[in-house]
C-alpha cells in the first residue's frame, strides 16, 4: 500500500474578511482545532486538531485534509470564517 503524501495545514495567518472588502491576517488554528475536535470520530483526528490547537499548525495526509474541509464547510459557523479556512486548505491541497 503507498504511504500518502503528508501536507502542513498552518492557520496560524490567514487572510480572512472581517468586513466587506475589509481583509485581516488573524490566527484561525484554535478555532479550526476546536471545529475539528467537537466532530472527530477518532482518537487520531482528535489528536491532530489539539496539535492544531496548540502549535498553529498540523501535518496531515491529503485525506485527513479534505476531512478536516469537510468538517470545517458543515460546522456552521459563519461563511467568512468558513471561507477563510477552506481557501487555506485548498491552497495546501494544490501542488
């Protein structure tokens, strides 16, 4: 079996709109780490989302990746934070 590719997620500055038109670099690891935490299923995706929380950043597989997408799109928080975090992992996910 192939060992995935491992990718750093850092949200420790991202662009985030906090008014329109209106961008800020701000910190986003512990809220990410805390949607992270409150959804995971496992002891493993718990793990990661305290490393999250507490180091700003996290080393993930391509999948662990798009789960953590995945969780942070239906966490219903607002759109600008959602936004914010999604386009960041995408940006990780790109070659």
């Amino acid at each position: 079996m192939k060992e995935e590719k491992k990718l750093v997620l850092n949200l420790q500055k991202v662009s985030i709109e906090t008014e329109i038109d209106k961008f800020e670099q701000k910190d986003l690891s512990k809220v990410c780490g805390n949607m992270v935490f409150q959804m995971a299923g496992d002891i493993g995706l718990e793990e990661t989302a305290r490393e999250l929380y507490h180091k700003g950043k996290v080393e993930l597989t391509e999948s662990m990746m798009k789960m953590y997408r995945g969780i942070v799109e239906h966490s219903g928080r607002p759109l600008y934070v959602i936004r914010a975090i999604t386009t960041e992992i995408d940006k990780t996910l790109k070659p």
